[in-house]
C-alpha cells in the first residue's frame, strides 16, 4: 500500500488555461482549422480568468488570440459557446488527469482522490466560478454537467459496494445515491466559500489545500462508511477522532 507521508506526491494540480495554451502551441504544423480552434479555446480560458464568465466578450478573446473577429466566429456562435468548450473540456481533463491510485486502504483512496480535487479546484477557481452563470445561459451545458454528476456518483458508490461487498449491494439505492450527492454539495460549496467567493472566514484555509483536503476526507469516510479514522493517519484533523457524541468525550 501506498505509505501516508506519499499521499502529497499524487498531487498533480495544474491551470488549466496553461495547458490549453501548450496544446494549441503543440498543434502548430497541424491542419490550419485545429490550431486555431485550439488557440480561440486557450484565449477564452485566459480571458474567463482575467475578466470572469458574464464580462467575457469575443472582442477581448479575438484580441487575446490575435486573430479576426471574423475568425471567431467560424468555431462559435458567441461567448457562451466558447466557455462551454471550455468547461467541457475541463471536466475532462480533470476526469482523465486523476491520479492512479494504488493504496489498499479506503481512506488513503479517498484522502489522495480529495487531495488531487481540491489542489486542482484552488488552481482553476477563476474558471469554476463560471459554472453557475453558464448553467443558466446553456442548457447543454447544464446536462453536460448533470451526466457527468450521475455517472461520477455511480463510480462512487460502485466502490462503496466493493468494499462493504453484499451487506452495501442490499441497501437502498436511492438512499446511497442521496448520500453521495448531499456529501459532494456539501464539499462544492464549501470550496466555493473557499476559492471563489473567499470568504474572510476562510482566508487561511485558501493557501492550505492539504488540510482542507483532510477534513473533507475525514467527514466522508465517517459519513459513508460509518467508522472512525485511526489518528495515525491524520495530519491536522486528529483532535476530531477524540469527538464521539456531539458535547461529550471531547
């Protein structure tokens, strides 16, 4: 099994309009049409950073790509078009970028998956907080993101039932659908809190994503699986392992 003090080391976080850009430089050579879909794309990233998602305009993104702005038009019907690649875009790079993990014990799993989500969240907030407002303007987009909750949800509980074997398969499916989806809630918004709207209430957890990591962790495991974590395996979070009924044996 993978040791505790190797979990950091599976961190992979990256920005993702960087890697937008790096790809559109890598294209150079290709057919004319890939390269410059792939450099309105990495000037749209860069741009909903700079200026977010509702004072995005084709002007600023034509000007950042140096191109016409009859060129952008060519790929995308306006704005919005353009940050839905984008954002689809992401949600696969995240997806295929997850780290392998190879580690045996269910919280290490969980700890070094929440890890790899948060540090990539921190680095990418500036494109996430476009996700609400390009929801309601895109309903595409707002599907994309709905099949794409469904089907992480369903690898989650997948895993739940391999590990609880018969007695998970048996229980209710609606309720361990529920449970997955009210957790994930919980951990987005409290990101959002975090990353997006930085809340002064947060502001030192902003620059520690190891520990926000953590504590996210330690309330799913207890959550989904209904155990403690050894306090072996905490960092920051051990005093909470001491808490068994809520105002005693604290």
């Amino acid at each position: 099994c993978v040791q505790r003090g190797c979990v950091s080391n599976l961190v992979k976080a990256i920005r993702f309009s960087k890697v937008l850009t790096q790809q559109a430089v890598d294209l150079e050579g290709s057919p004319k049409r890939l390269v410059t879909h792939a450099r309105v794309l990495a000037a749209t990233a860069r741009q909903l950073e700079a200026v977010g998602y509702t004072s995005l305009t084709v002007k600023d993104i034509v000007s950042d790509a140096q191109m016409a702005r009859g060129t952008f038009y060519l790929y995308f019907e306006n704005c919005s078009f353009a940050a839905e690649a984008v954002m689809i875009a992401y949600f696969t790079f995240l997806s295929e970028g997850r780290p392998h993990i190879e580690t045996c014990d269910t919280f290490d799993r969980i700890l070094q998956s929440n890890l790899y989500y948060v540090s990539t969240y921190a680095r990418n907030a500036a494109l996430l907080a476009c996700i609400e407002p390009l929801s309601r303007e895109r309903s595409a987009f707002k599907r994309f993101r709905e099949k794409n909750n469904h089907n992480w949800c369903q690898r989650v509980i997948q895993d739940f039932e391999s590990h609880f074997a018969e007695a998970a398969q048996k229980a209710n499916t609606e309720v361990k659908t529920l449970l997955v989806w009210s957790m994930s809630a919980m951990v987005d918004e409290l990101l959002r809190e975090i990353y997006i709207s930085k809340s002064a209430r947060h502001k030192k957890l902003a620059k520690k994503p190891e520990q926000v990591a953590e504590l996210i962790s330690l309330a799913w495991f207890r959550a989904f699986y209904a155990q403690d974590v050894p306090a072996g395996k905490l960092k920051w979070t051990k005093s909470l392992t001491t808490i068994k009924r809520l105002g005693h044996d604290v």
